[in-house]
C-alpha cells in the first residue's frame, strides 16, 4: 500500500466515524427541543419524561463525538500538513467562528441544561436546549463552508502557492453551501426521529418479555410516533433538498453527476435512469443496468427532454482546462465510478425507505390501535430500521467526497499534492490500527453507555432514588 491510499484510508474512516455522532447528536437535540417545547406548552408530563429519556442519549452521543471530531482534526495534521499550508487561510476562519460560537455556545447550554432540570421555570429550561441544539446547527454550518469552499472555491486568490481569502462573505454566499448544509441538516434531523422510535421500537420488544407499567407503554407509544412524524417529516425535505442539489452538481460538477449515474458517452434525449448496474470502467460502459426510459431528464431538468453529458465527454473538457499534468503528475479526471454509482442509490434507497416505514407506521398506529405494536416482524423492522441513516449518510458523504476525485480543493489543488511530504507508510499503518482500535473501543463503550440508559425506566426517570440506583455502577440494578 502506497502512502496516498493510507492516508486516504485513514480521513475515510476517521470522517465516516465522526458523522456517526454529528446528526446523531444534531438530530436529536432537535427532536428533544420539540418534546420539551410541547411539554411547555401543553404541561403534559410525558413530554417531559420523553425529553429527560431521550437527553441521556443525546448527551452520551455528544461526548462521544467530541472524542471524534478531536482524532479527526489530529489525523488532517499528521497525514495532510500540505493541504493544511495550502487552505490555512480559508479553513482558519470558519473553524475560529466554530470553536469559539457555535462549539462553546453548544457546550455552554448542555451542561446548563443538564443541571437545571426542576430548578428553572421550565420555559427558560427548554430554551437552553433550543441554543443547545442551535448551536450545533451553527457548528455544522462552519465546518460545511470550509468543505463547500473544497468542493466550489469562492473568495480567495493565490499568492505564494497558497489560498489567501479575499471575501469572508463569498465563503458564507457559496451556492455549494446553500445545497450542502440544507441537505446535511435535513438528514440529520431525520436521524432525531429515526433514533427516537428505532430506539423505542427495541424497548417495546423488550417489554414483550418483561412487561412495564402502562404509564411506560404510554411514554413508548408516544415516543414511537413522535420519532415517526419527524422522521417522516425530515425524509421528505432531504429527498427535496437532495433533488435540488443534485441539479446544482449538473451544472458545476458535471463529472461527479455523470459518476453517479455511471454515463460514460453522452446519453439519447430523453435520457434513461439506470436503477442498477455495474460500470465497467476498461470498456467505459455499463453493463447488466435495468433502466427506465426518460427518468434521468425528469430529474435533471423537471422535464422529460434533455441528454446528460458523459464522463468523456466531461474529460476532455477538464483536460483542456486543466491540462495533463499537475505538478508533474499525469491527471485522471475519472473519479471512481462503482463507488458513486452504488453510493448514490444506497442514499436514495435510504431516504425512500425511512419515509415508507414511517408513513406505514403512523397510519397502523393511528387512533390508538394497537395491532402494529403486537407483531414482532413490525417491531423488529422499525428497530432495525435505527442503523440505516447511519449508512445513507456515509453514503452521502462518498458520492461528495470521491466525486471530487482527483481534487482535494476543486480545480486547484489535488490529493497528491496535499499529503505531508515526511509521513511515511510505517507511520501510517500504526495510526490507522491504533484509530481503529480506539473507534472500536468508543463504539463499545457508547453502545454499552445506551443500553445502560435505556434499561432506566422512562416513566421514573425524574425520581432520584432510582436514578442513583442506576447510576451506582455497583448496584445490581445498573445491570
Ligand atoms: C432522493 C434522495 C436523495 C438525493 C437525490 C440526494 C442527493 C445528494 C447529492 C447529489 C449529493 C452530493 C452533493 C455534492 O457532492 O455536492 C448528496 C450528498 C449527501 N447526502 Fe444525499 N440525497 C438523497 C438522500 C439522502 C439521505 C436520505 C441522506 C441521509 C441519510 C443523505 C445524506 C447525504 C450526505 C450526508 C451527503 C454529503 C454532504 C453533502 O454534500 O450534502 N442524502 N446527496
């Protein structure tokens, strides 16, 4: 293994890691600011049993995803010291804003949240998880202009072999922006939902077994829609957004779009939309695809006209402008397409089948009716539907991130030239195994952190004596 594919290897997983906690924590911060918004106003006790249950999460996936964001930052220095001399300047002010507003802002809230229960008007107490959950929103909003700006550069000049910004404004302007953030946001608030009632439906599994009083029932039965109205709600709005930024990648990243789509030559108009396939990347051409006639030109253009460009074609404009060497390095503008075409439709599946078990479920629970909750098989399929947003979201990131294949700041900088020059292969593999045995230790660590919150028992999660109980691990309860 080369140096580059490491490093590569290394971002990949520390990044795919990261965005496991980011709309985790996001999306249910959100979904806890609504709960305790409707307790507020209606004073009804289980809202406000709902958001104490579901903060613990919230809190639990936060910590661990400080812990994250910290070996991501830590792995950008060691592997990409280049990268980092090249874009200082334009990342610097956006992670600035991050750290100092929306990161302390976010923490700054949490733990005045956290401490307050019963001890402020409850007004005041769910407005500090509205700027909890504000601030995390601003966060993500930082982080995705420094990536937007990966993806479209605006505002800068380069002087001595470096991006110097010009225009702090254009970074925030960025149309790539707009898409990205619109779209992030959407998923993750999606996640708020998906968590709450995948979460529920495993508690209501368990109660199958061993039977809890009927004010919990009521606290799971609430949470369950709960979760799939905003579940429901937020799929719509990221199919929507991620529609429209599928548009905007026609126009300013052509090769990306025709990568996803796996269009090597330019297609007939009206063009087809390949359900499935595989991209032969020798031969240029998708073989073994079952396609369905005009779909493609209805996406791309509203209408059912129009031929997309092919990769070819894209290559040969992007080697006329920007030549076949950088850096004296031979240029491929192909990204690579199995991963895009596969990528794509992995995320699309996940939005779709996030907004059908969610619609399919607050009809069978509507009215009170109970048959959706005493199957196993509608259980089982809701609780397992908890993981997929997490592998929609990855691969959303796949189809952004090596679709900007060979670029790592669009047209001006490239992956090769971004690696630390004195990182070395040795170096490399001992990080990669040291990160992925931490990632493994967290991920075991936050899994049994959940299971041990969820045991408490929602409808007594306000009592002191039994919390302490809980949080005694050497009490017989906590286990
Ligand atoms: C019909 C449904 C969807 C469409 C058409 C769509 C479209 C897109 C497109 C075109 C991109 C690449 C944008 C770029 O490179 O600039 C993208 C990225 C992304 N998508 Fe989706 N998406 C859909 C559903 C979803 C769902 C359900 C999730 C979450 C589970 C999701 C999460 C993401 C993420 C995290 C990214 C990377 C960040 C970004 O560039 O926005 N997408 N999506």
């Amino acid at each position: 293994m080369d140096i580059v594919s490491l490093a590569r290897f290394q971002f990949a997983m520390t990044t795919v890691y990261h965005f496991f906690f980011v709309p985790f924590s996001i999306g249910t911060a959100f979904a806890i600011s609504i709960m305790e918004t409707i307790y507020v106003r209606t004073k009804n006790e289980v809202y406000k049993k709902m958001a104490r249950y579901w903060g613990n999460i919230f809190l639990l996936s936060f910590a661990v995803g400080v812990v994250t964001g910290l070996i991501q930052e830590f792995q950008f220095g060691m592997n990409w010291s280049d990268y980092s001399r090249f874009m200082g300047d334009i990342f610097g002010a956006p992670l600035a804003f991050e750290a100092l507003l929306a990161f302390f802002m976010e923490s700054t809230f949490i733990g005045l949240w956290t401490f307050t229960w019963d001890r402020v008007k409850p007004g005041l107490h769910a407005l500090f998880i509205w700027l909890t959950s504000i601030g995390s929103m601003v966060s993500a909003l930082w982080i995705l202009t420094a990536n937007s700006f990966m993806q479209n550069p605006v505002g800068y000049t380069i002087k001595d072999g470096r991006a110097e910004m010009t225009n702090f404004f254009a970074l925030l302007k960025n149309p790539q922006l707009g898409f990205e953030y619109g779209h992030v946001i959407m998923a993750a608030l999606m996640m708020g939902g998906v968590i709450v009632f995948g979460l529920t439906a495993f508690q209501l599994l368990k109660a199958k077994k061993n039977p809890v009083s009927k004010e919990t029932m009521g606290i799971y039965k609430t949470s369950m829609r709960f979760g799939m109205w905003l579940a429901l709600i937020f799929s719509v709005l990221t199919i929507g957004m991620g529609h429209l930024q599928m548009q905007y990648l026609i126009k300013e990243q052509p090769m990306k779009f025709a990568a996803t789509e796996a269009i090597y030559k330019n297609t007939k108009d009206p063009a087809s939309l390949a359900l499935i396939g595989f991209a032969d990347q020798k031969e240029h051409k998708l073989k073994g695809s079952i396609e369905i006639p005009g779909l493609l030109s209805f996406m791309s253009y509203d209408k059912f006209s129009g031929s997309v460009k092919g990769m070819d074609t894209v290559n040969k404009e992007l080697t006329k402008k920007y030549g076949k060497y950088i850096a004296g390095e031979k240029m491929n503008y192909y990204p690579p397409v199995n991963t895009l075409f596969w990528s794509f439709r992995i995320m699309v599946g996940v939005g779709m089948w996030v907004a059908l078990v969610s619609l399919v479920g607050l009809i069978w629970t509507r009215k009170k009716k109970e048959g959706f909750y005493q199957h196993k098989w509608t259980l089982w399929v809701t609780g397992l539907t908890l993981f997929v947003p997490f592998i929609g979201n990855s691969a959303g990131w796949f189809v952004t991130e090596f679709g900007r294949y060979p670029w790592t700041v669009y047209g001006l900088f490239t992956i090769k030239q971004s690696v630390s020059p004195n990182v070395s292969v040795a170096s490399l593999l001992t990080s990669n195994i040291v990160y992925f045995l931490l990632f493994t230790f967290l991920a075991a660590v936050m899994i049994s952190l959940v299971v041990r919150e969820l045991r408490k028992d929602p409808a007594n999660i306000d009592n002191p004596q039994l919390l302490e109980k809980f949080l005694d691990p050497f009490d017989k309860g906590a286990f």
